[in-house]
C-alpha cells in the first residue's frame, strides 16, 4: 500500500497546467533570458509575460515583481530589502519564534546591525496572539 504524502508543507507535486506551461522552456527555448541571441530573447518574453501575468494577479506593477530562485532568496531580499528603506523610519522587526531559518537567521544577522528584533512566542496551537502584536508595535517598528 502506497503510503499518505502530509509533508506539503516542504513538497507538492507541480500542478500538470504548470508543468504544461513550463516543459517547452526545459526542453526547447531554456536560453538564458539575459543573453541577446534567438534562444535568449525567446526566454526573455516569456518572463516578461509571466511578470506581467503575476502583476495583473496582485494589482501591482509588473516592475514590482521580483522573481528569485526559492524561499530562502526570497525572505532574505523582503526582509533586507525593507530593512534597508526603512532604516531612517526605525529599527525594530518583529517576526514569531516558529518561522522558518530564512526568517530568523535573515533577523539574526540584522540584530548584529543595529536592528533590534522581537520574537513572539506562539501557544500550543502554533497561533500567535493578536495582543502581543500589538503590544511589541513601537514608533519604531519598521516590519512584522
Ligand atoms: C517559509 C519558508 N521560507 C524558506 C523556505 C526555504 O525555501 P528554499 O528551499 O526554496 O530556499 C521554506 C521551505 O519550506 C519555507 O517554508
């Protein structure tokens, strides 16, 4: 008996209307977008049209949309990235006990930086307290 997959949390299989979409760009146009010859530039307007896709999904602009290669890439762009604009606004983060390595290590290296981080303990349940988000919010509180 093929046993019960529960790990998607670290996992999925790929949705078959993706890997449709995708498979023409791992096996015949897989050019590097940033190079201007015939392969390059038929990646490129793929990236343009997936940017502008996911923009039109969020109601924002297609140059707002940052495509990085994984989680971790990503958490360290938004929390550094914000981190740095915001530096003249305040200092503080705060962010859960429970969040993935890429959360807490990206905090860990800010505090060594002047950030100072608050981290919320979650009950037994995994949630997080409104109350004590409020309660940590400062003039200073800059990202949660
Ligand atoms: C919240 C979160 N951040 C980062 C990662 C790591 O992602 P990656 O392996 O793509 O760097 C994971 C992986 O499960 C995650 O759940």
């Amino acid at each position: 008996m093929k046993p019960i997959y529960l790990d998607y949390n670290a996992t999925t299989p790929v949705d078959p209307r993706v890997v449709e979409t995708m498979l023409p760009f791992l096996t015949e146009h897989f050019g590097n977008p940033s190079c201007n010859h015939q392969y390059g530039s038929t990646a490129a307007k793929a990236v343009i049209k997936a940017r502008r896709q996911v923009a039109d999904l969020l109601g924002c602009s297609p140059d707002e949309i940052i495509f990085t290669s994984g989680g971790s890439e990503s958490n360290n762009t938004a929390i550094k990235g914000i981190a740095r604009a915001y530096r003249q606004k305040g200092n503080h983060i705060i962010t859960s006990s429970v969040e993935h390595p890429a959360v807490l290590e990206v905090c860990r290296h800010l505090e060594g930086r002047g950030f100072r981080i608050t981290r919320l303990a979650v009950d037994s349940t995994g949630l997080i307290m409104p109350a004590d988000v409020e309660r940590a919010i400062t003039s200073q509180t800059i990202l949660i």
